[in-house]
C-alpha cells in the first residue's frame, strides 16, 4: 500500500518541481550582492551590439569581424529601391501628329506614339512605346479622349496630356509595371511612382521654348522627389526602431518583466526619434538644394547623358514618322520602311529644336537623380548611423542615472522592478525548498520499504524541511509563507 502511494506522491512531486523551475527561469535572477555589476554589465552588451548593428559588423566570440548584419542587408536593398524608383519617374515625351502638322488628308490615328526619356543605363528597356497598327477605314467605334496618367494628387503641378492623346495598351502595360514589380520597388508605392510621372506633349515643349521657362520645367521633373524621399526617411527609422529594440529584447530577454527593461525601452526610442527629425531636417536640406535652382560642376558626364537621350530620341521619332508616313493617303501601298530616307520623312515632324530641349531635360534629371540618391544613402550612413553610434555606448548609464547618488539602490530598483516582482520570486523560492525537502522524505521512505522494513515499524522524525508526517494517518504541516504547499499527503491514503 505505502509503495503505491510512494509512486503517485513521486510523480506529483516531479511535476511541481518542473513547474517552478520554468515560472522561475521567467523571472529575473540576479545575485543580491552584485546588483550594480548585473545592470552594468547588461547596458555594455546592449550598447557593443547596438554600436555593431550600426557599423554593419558582427561579433563572433572575443573578435569583431567586419560584415553585413541583417539590418544593413535590408537597408542597402532599400537603397536601391530608392534609386528605381527615381529612375521610374523620370519624365516622358508624347509626340503626337494631329492633321494640322501637313497630313490634310490622313484619317487621325486611333493610337498616338509615346516617347520615353530613359537614362542611359536603360539597355533593357524599350526607347519607344510603339503604336498599335493603323485601324480599317470602317472603324466605326467612338474615339474616347486619354485621361492624363497619374493625376490623382491634385497639389502636383504635373502639365496635363493634350486631349488627343490616346493611351495605347504598351502604355497601360507601363503604367502598371510598378506594382508587377514589387521586389524592385519595395515600400515605393504606387503613389510615390504615379506623382512623379509626367507626360510632356511636342506642343508643350515648344511652349517652354517660347516662355523661356526650360529651367522650370527641369526643376519641376524633380519636385516629385519629395514623396519617395519621405518614404526612404520613415521606413529606414522604422527599420532602425525595430531592429534595436530586437537587440534590446535580445540582451534583455531574462529581465522582460523589470523596470530596467522598460525604461531602457523608452529611452532608446526617443533617442531614434530625436535623430529622425534631425535626419529629416537633413534630407529636406538636400532636396531643396535639388528642385530650387539647376547646378552642376560635372558638364562633360552632363553633355554625355544629353546626347544619349538625343540619340534616342531622334531614334525613336524616326521610327515614329515611319509609322505616321505609312498611314498617309498617299503612301498607302506596300513601303519598306528600311529603306525611307529622312529627307522623305523631315517635313512631317520638324522638331530638332523640341527634341534637343527634351534631351536637355532628361540628361539634367539623369545626372541630378543620381547625384540626390548617392547624397540621401550617404548622408543617412555618415550623418545619421556614424552619429548614432557613437552616441549610444553611454545612453542608457546617463539616461538611468547610474554615476549620480547610490547607483547600488537604483540598481536594485531597475532589477527588481516592484514588490510583487521579488515577493513572486521568493514565493517561488520557498515552493523550491520545500518540494526538495520533500523529495528527501520520499527517498527515506524508499529506503525503509527497500530494506524490508514493516509498516508499523516505519516512523518519522521532523525533517528540516519542515515537514512532519505520519504516513498512516497522512497528517502533515507546512510552513506556507503566504502559498499552498506543495504536496497533500492526506490524498494518496489507502
């Protein structure tokens, strides 16, 4: 009878004691007389780690070996995302040829052609969008006026497209490609991409020429910049919020429950959000600097992108008035277009003038674009992660307090948190002693039945642990420090 209620009382001891010992690895463990060197201790790991994941290195054992952690993988790929994304607003050129421009007698096109301004890294991307072939003469479908592309912000001064301007499906096909393309544009969304695109028509560029107003319209391409800048800006400090609390609730991960953890918390936020509107201040500095006035040092790489985009787009114009030149009356048998001399094509688009300030526009936007993303990343790795990590190593020993007054009371408060913190704890401690104390009562036990020993010949004396029983009657006593005991005897009599 004893042995089957030594087994029950074994296995309900074993039980409690794996429950305390998990509630116990939950709570903070530190020694009482070393309170000051746990704290320090803990604010110099967090503060090596946080200065290592903002110099892109990692610490393996005793040697810091340098390398790109997780956060500035993602942040270089966000770099790049920002980069596309200027390059995908970059302005666009729509030649159109209405009848007045010498076609008296050609029925109106049904689809018009669209001339990008692609930079010169641009080798896998079409020149030009071409035009749909030439509808029967019985077409009888209505004609329905374009609607200007991306004119959803009523605040931006994007020139709008010309009525008859008709949008073709290779223009539709583009203006979807951002989001069919997430991964090369990341957080830039479909607002960020559509503000910036801008559709430019022949006849405003002739405008600009009279008005003598090409700087403006130069300047006015890049004034988008603004809403993918501010994109960059928040999600870099969303990033950085999260991967340094992630280190914070790394090196913290015992200590979740104290005060120590929460206010380090709360002092490592406002210190991020402090430098984000110091950063901010900066980029919108470099931005003003780019849309206010035109300037540059670099007039060969400047004469080099100019002419690229003049070649293309006289090459992509060309190809253009083939197309117009074959719908003509006149021209309406078989025709190679290969073999079309320009002569036979100059006097239905003389626009030389309106494609040399359209290159022009594209070879500053180029150069410019490039010259803004390099200053935005660099600015943001030199001025803002250099700074921050220099000013990080001390934060939280100035922030709590520790070198002023008694630094060994602080420390006990910052650990410890509250009352309710140490009384769990100590509960719990106790719970421990006496779930001990009563394995060894269960081992004496055990070794009385093994020594062949009857029942009524087994008595106990009162064991340190506080413990007195009768194992006939099941009576027992226990010091119970404001908590149930942990084992009930009187449950296993037979």
């Amino acid at each position: 009878m004893i042995w089957e209620s030594l087994l029950d009382i074994e296995e309900d001891v074993q039980l409690q004691t794996r429950e305390i010992n998990e509630r116990l690895a939950a709570l903070p463990e530190v020694s009482q007389d070393q309170v000051q060197f746990t704290v320090r201790n803990i604010l110099h790991k967090f503060a090596a780690e946080a200065e290592n994941m903002l110099a892109g290195k990692i610490l393996v054992g005793k040697f810091a070996l340098q390398g790109q952690d997780r956060f500035h993988n993602q942040w270089r790929i966000l770099c790049k995302q920002f980069q596309s994304a200027l390059e995908q607003m970059q302005p666009e050129l729509i030649c159109t040829y209405p009848s007045a421009d010498g076609f008296p007698d050609r029925p109106r096109l049904r689809n018009e052609e669209q001339i990008n301004l692609v930079s010169d890294e641009d080798e896998d991307e079409e020149v030009r969008q071409p035009a749909n072939k030439r509808q029967a003469p019985d077409d009888q479908f209505p004609r329905t006026p374009a609607k200007p592309p991306f004119l959803n912000r009523a605040q931006t001064p994007v020139t709008p497209v010309k009525q008859e301007i008709i949008a073709s499906p290779s223009l539709m096909h583009r203006l979807t490609l951002p989001n069919q393309n997430a991964a090369k544009f990341g957080p830039f969304s479909r607002d960020d991409l559509e503000y910036g695109r801008n559709s430019w028509t022949i006849a405003e560029v002739k405008q600009t020429i009279d008005e003598n107003a090409i700087p403006g319209r130069v300047l006015t391409a890049m004034e988008p910049w603004k809403h993918p800048l501010e994109t960059f800006h928040e999600t870099t400090f969303t990033m950085l919020r999260k991967h340094m609390n992630n280190v914070l609730s790394d090196v913290l991960r015992n200590y979740q429950g104290t005060e120590l953890y929460r206010a380090s918390k709360k002092h490592i936020n406002e210190f991020i959000s402090y430098h984000e509107k110091i950063q901010q201040e900066r980029l919108m500095t470099l931005y003003n600097a780019e849309h206010v006035a035109l300037f540059t040092t670099d007039l060969p790489g400047f004469k080099i992108h100019k002419q690229q985009a003049l070649d293309k787009l006289n090459a992509a114009c060309r190809e253009a008035r083939v197309q117009v030149w074959l719908q003509a009356p006149a021209n309406q048998g078989p025709k190679d277009k290969e073999h079309m001399k320009d002569e036979d094509l100059a006097k239905y688009l003389p626009y030389s003038r309106e494609l040399e300030v359209a290159a022009y526009v594209i070879g500053y936007y180029h150069l410019a674009r490039v010259r803004f993303a390099e200053a935005v990343c660099g600015s943001t790795k030199v001025s803002l992660f250099m700074e921050m990590e220099k000013e990080i190593k001390y934060l939280l020993e100035g922030k709590l307090e520790l070198n002023v007054g008694d630094c060994e009371e602080k420390c006990q408060m910052l650990l410890f948190g509250n009352a309710r913190i140490a009384q769990k704890r100590h509960e719990l401690l106790k719970m421990q002693e006496k779930l001990k104390a009563a394995s060894n009562v269960l081992e004496r036990i055990r070794g009385l039945i093994d020594s062949n020993i009857d029942d009524s010949d087994i008595t106990m004396q009162p064991d340190n642990g506080g413990i007195d029983v009768d194992p006939v009657e099941g009576n027992h006593a226990w010091d119970r420090c404001g908590v149930d005991a942990p084992i009930d005897f009187t449950r296993y009599r037979r």
